[in-house]
C-alpha cells in the first residue's frame, strides 16, 4: 500500500480504527468466509453455525453486550459487524440476528435480572435466539402487530398466542434450524382486557434436543434469494405460557397483582422509544452493505485496471478504465462510497453517544439519530443494490462466474432494501421528520396528523446539519454567488447547490399539505398520499447534503498533503456527478440554464480524467485484505502493466473517451 492509500485508510477507518485492524488480522477467510464450492442448504447453515461459534470464542459479542450495560462499546461493535460484512454476508446476518437482535433485544428492553441471566450465555452463543417481530401480514406497521402476550393472574404467567394467520412470525432468522429462544413482540394485554401496546417476551422455543416445545410450530422459509446460510423460518404460538419475569420490562411492566406500570404514559411515545433502543441494528445494515458494495467496487476496478478489449490510436488494446463510459460506470459509485463511509462513521459516533447516555440522552438527539440512521440505512442499501450490479456488468463474463462473488455479493445484500426497515418507509419517515422540525413523536404521526402538525407550523422547517455550524459557516460564507459555474468549483457552493434544493423542495411539500383541510381526515390522508413521491424526494435530497457534510468534515480532518488534496478531488466528483444526477431538478427550477447544464457534462468528464489515475489507490484505501477477495478478478497481468496503464493516464496515451 501507497503512503497515499495508507493516509486515505487512516481517514476512512474512523474513531473505531483499531477494530478494523483487529478484524482484518483475526477474521481469517477460510475460517469466517464464504465457501469455495457449492454447498446444500443443511451444509451451508451448519458451516455459518459452525462459524458463529468460532467468533463467540474470539469474544466477538463482548464489545456490545456486557451484563454492566455502561460498559458496552456500541461504537465498536457497530464497526466490527461491518468489517464482518466483508466476508460472508449468511454469517454477517446470523451474528446480526443473535448479537445485535435477540442480545440487543435483551439488553436494551430488559432490566438487571435479565443481563445477569441470559447476556452472558447470548454472548457465548450457548444460547442461541431469535428476533420475532415480523408478521406475515405485518411487515412495516409494527405497531399493529396481531399475537398477543395475555397476562394471567391465576398463574403470574404470561399467556403468548398467534389468533390467525397473518400474526404467524415469519422470516426469522436463526428460526428455522437453530433457535432455542425467541425475543416476541406482540400486544400486552392485563387480565382486565386493557391493551398497552407492542412489547417484547422471551419465549423457548426449542429443547436442547432442537424438538419444538409444547405450543410451538415451526416452520422453514425454504431456498431464498441469496443468504443461504441463515436459516429463516416461522412461529406460531398456541397458547403458550412462560413466567411473568420473562417479560422484557424496562419500558413496560406488570406486578405479581396484574397491574400495569411504565415510565413513558403515552402507548406510542412509548412503542417508539421501544424501537429507537434497537436503532443498532438498522444502522449496521447499512454499514454491511457499504463493506459489500466496497468489495464489489475493488474487484471492478482492479479488473478494469488490466482487462483490455479493442485496439486504441496506438494499435494497443485499451485498459477497459480508460474508456469514459466505463469511468463513469464506476468512479461516481467509488466517490459516493467513500461519503456513504464517512457519514457512516460519524453516524456511528452518534449512535454510541446516544446509547451510552442512556435514559438521559436528550430526546431530540435520539430523533436526530432516529432519522439519520433511516436516511443513510437507504442510501447505503440502494447505493449497493446498484453499485454491484454494476459492477458486475463492468467485469462481463468473469462477473457473473459464481467465484468472482459479485453475483453472489448482489444476491445476499438484495434484501437488505428491505429488511430493518423497508427503504420507502424509511424515506417516508426521513421525509416525515423534516416536514415537523424534529416535532416530539414525529415516528408516531400517521399521515392526517403529520398534515395536520405541519399546517399549524408558519416557517419552513429547520435543516439539521450533521457536521458542526462552524464549519458549514466557514464554506458557505466563502461560496461564490448563485453562478452554478463557480459553485461548483467551490465546496462551500456545491453545499450551497444542494441545500437549495432540500429547502425548496421542503418548503414546496409543506405548503403542498398546509393546502389540505386539516379537519377533513379523508382530505388530509388523500393529499398526503398523492404527495408521496414529494415525501421521497425530500427526503433523499436531504441525505445527498449530509453526505456531502460528512464529506467535507473528514477533508477539514485530513492533515493537509496528497491524501488531503485526492479526497478534495474525490469530493468535487461526488458533488458534480449528485449534482449532474438531479440535472432535470436544475433545470426546471431555474438554478440551472442549458448551457450551465451542458457544461456541467464536461465538467464531471474532466473530474474523471483526474480521478482515473488514482483508481488503485482509491480502492487499497479500503484495506480489505485480497485473502477476504479471493476472485479471479484480481489477478492482473502483472504489477508492471497495471502502473503502465496508470501512467498511460496520467499521459493522456491511450485514453479513449466517448461521448
């Protein structure tokens, strides 16, 4: 690795750096990656279990669960499931589901008694758990889930009951083959019949035989898509009873007499404050799929560094990243990860701050994560759902062959769109936070009420920066003036650029719903719905310009030099190529004339040309060991003819451009 690239790792690897190290020594990859050959379902989950089971023993839970609670390192942990999912994403899932589910279920939602009894044997994987939130007919709308949890006071027990078959838990991981205990949430119900909202029971499943128990039905989800080591499976509960104490209390509780108690009076501030204990999870989805989308980009780029197909002026067949059109299949994509990387990072910070401040974290700080996690949970997922495709297409035949893992990297992060929140949900929300300033239960606002909260507000609605105001300050003070030429050029213009359109784009959706009736809940559900789209589209210009913060805060950070100046370029061409994306925006709304927009082509044309030089720096800066890659994608023709092709470059020799 270059001196460049080990600056640029140095940056990327973020406050948590030394356990990126500690997994790029201790995560072998025969031992934690994907198989070489194909396996049968039953072989693939007992290897994953089998892996599972090796990364207990290295003490891999121990960074986020501990039995003292104050002293678990959520930040790390975060970083140690990402650079887990540089390997096999099946085991990636199960560890998720064992140690970031079912244990943060546990840790989270339960009280003392509960760590004392199960966090340490969770972390062991001497018991082995599920996350039972899913219903076949409930998937996003959690707070209308239909199993029951009944306390009966002539036993102390807790009653737990699937009514029909749309309550039945589906797509559970770890459900199929190898759970013992499910953390199920369901509605709690007094013996008086009173409702008190979703909460969290842990119910055994399975007897150390692996034989379902009494009541239990258990059932097999079958082949999937990709994931073929995780085994996801289906419950139903036929009047299942379990102990009073196997409640998870900590927001909800009933006493030996029945009676119901909670710290939080209101069912949805409640349910809400339930779910945001568990944003982990969301937020490590997204940070496994950008390690995933980071693979994928380092094979393609490595292959089109020595890949050559069609004789150029010279008579010498072109290195397939000298032609335009395949720069611009990729480079954008490598630009918009190493964002994507550090808004992860600094999200990761967020997150750890929050959690470790416990029931004392201000409420606004914990919606601002809330809502940061949704928005950078879809970017990361979508960003990689297109990402590996194409980059599987940029390495042709050799990317579809199953041993080149790209095929194989797009299947197994498909799901991950939907999964921990399904990606338009979660923009619904995104979009719903900005439209109520960050109101107080802004996650508990169905569609009437949010019309509602936001024709009561008279101002546009804040935008939440997510680096510091000095900062923004600094570079949109020294913006040059509305000439999307200039700005362009300019960090603090191309923030400019982008935070004009979160606001105009906000600003037109509020006084689009402020012009519903807000007593006229069919009017009101109906304008929201047709502004669905608008919703989107806020929100995702909204993630677009904290990207570009995060960004520009890690420059601020780089001690000036060659790494400082390659991250400023980079920088500049995931601002134009965002920018160039949204052109149509541009246009329409007059902060762009044909001919600015035309020239804008030609200027991310030019930022090409000066990034494709630094292509196989910009990749060993991920520092993903090539054992965790092994592809015949990387086998280049030799060392000598991949620096020629770099110097071919920087020449201008032998670069074709089309278009």
């Amino acid at each position: 690795m270059s001196d460049v690239a080990d600056a640029l790792r140095s940056s990327l690897d973020g406050p948590w750096a030394e356990v990126r190290e500690l997994a790029r020594r201790q995560i072998e990859p025969g031992r934690f990656g994907p198989p070489e050959t194909d396996l049968s379902t039953e072989d693939y989950r007992a290897r994953v279990l089998d892996q599972l089971l090796d990364l207990a023993s290295l003490g891999f839970a121990g960074l986020g669960l501990s039995t003292d609670q104050g002293s678990a390192d959520q930040g790390a942990s975060v970083t140690a499931f990402e650079m887990l999912g540089h390997g096999d994403l099946s085991l990636f899932v199960k560890a998720g589901v064992q140690w970031g589910l079912f244990g943060g279920a546990v840790a989270a939602l339960g009280t003392e008694r509960h760590h004392e009894r199960y966090l340490e044997p969770i972390a062991e994987a001497r018991l082995l758990g599920c996350f039972a939130m899913t219903e076949t007919g409930r998937g996003s709308d959690v707070q209308s889930l239909r199993t029951t949890i009944t306390h009966d006071p002539a036993t102390d027990e807790l009653v737990v009951h699937t009514p029909d078959p749309s309550a039945r838990k589906d797509y559970i991981g770890n459900a199929a083959r190898d759970g013992r205990m499910a953390a199920v949430f369901g509605q709690l119900v007094t013996a008086d019949g009173t409702g008190h909202g979703v909460h969290c029971v842990l119910v055994p499943v399975r007897d150390d035989a692996g034989r379902a128990l009494p009541g239990v039905s258990i059932g097999d989800c079958g082949g999937k898509a990709g994931l073929p080591g995780v085994d996801n499976g289906r419950f139903t509960f036929d009047q299942v009873r379990v102990p009073r104490d196997n409640l998870l209390d900590r927001y909800g509780a009933i006493d030996a007499e029945g009676t119901y108690s909670s710290p939080i009076e209101s069912d949805g501030r409640r349910f809400f404050t339930m779910l945001s204990t568990l944003v982990r999870g969301r937020i490590t989805v997204g940070a496994a799929a950008g390690s995933a989308t980071r693979n994928a980009l380092t094979l393609a780029t490595i292959y089109g560094l020595h890949r050559r197909q069609f004789a150029g002026p010279d008579g010498q067949d072109v290195v397939l990243l000298d032609y335009r059109v395949h720069q611009r299949k990729l480079l954008p994509a490598l630009a918009r990860s190493y964002a994507l990387m550090y808004a992860q990072n600094d999200l990761t910070r967020t997150m750890h701050e929050v959690l470790r401040a416990g029931d004392d974290a201000d409420e606004r700080d914990r919606r601002r994560l809330e809502t940061r996690a949704a928005a950078l949970k879809v970017a990361a997922t979508s960003h990689a759902s297109t990402t590996i495709q194409t980059c599987r297409e940029a390495c042709g035949g050799a990317g579809y062959l199953s041993f080149n893992r790209l095929g194989k990297l797009r299947a197994d992060t498909d799901v991950f769109t939907t999964f921990e929140g399904d990606n338009t949900v979660l923009l619904q929300l995104v979009g719903k936070s900005l439209l109520t300033s960050y109101a107080s239960q802004f996650e508990d606002l169905n569609a009437v009420q949010t019309v509602a909260t936001v024709a009561r507000q008279a101002g546009a609605a804040l935008l939440e920066r997510t680096i510091s105001g000095s900062l923004v300050q600094r570079l949109l003070t020294g913006a040059p003036g509305r000439d999307a030429d200039d700005a362009l050029g300019d960090r603090g213009g191309q923030l400019a650029l982008l935070t004009d359109r979160e606001e105009h784009v906000l600003e037109t959706l509020a006084a689009r719903l402020r012009r519903a009736e807000r007593d006229d809940p069919r009017q009101a559900w109906q304008t929201f719905d047709a502004a669905g789209e608008h919703v989107l589209e806020a929100a995702r210009a909204h993630t677009d310009r904290i990207l570009l913060e995060a960004f520009a805060a890690a420059i601020d950070e780089c001690p000036p030099g060659e790494a400082h100046d390659l991250l400023d370029l980079v920088a500049d061409l995931f601002a134009c190529s965002t920018v160039e994306a949204h052109r149509a925006w541009y246009l329409e709304h007059g902060r762009l004339s044909p001919e600015q927009a035309k020239r804008l082509t030609g200027r991310v044309d030019d930022l090409l040309a000066q990034v494709r030089p630094h292509a196989q720096t910009l990749v060993d800066a991920f520092a993903i060991p090539r054992e965790w890659l092994a592809s015949d994608l990387l086998d280049p023709l030799s060392s000598t003819e991949v620096e020629a092709s770099v110097q071919g470059a920087v020449s201008g020799q032998g670069v074709v451009t089309t278009g």
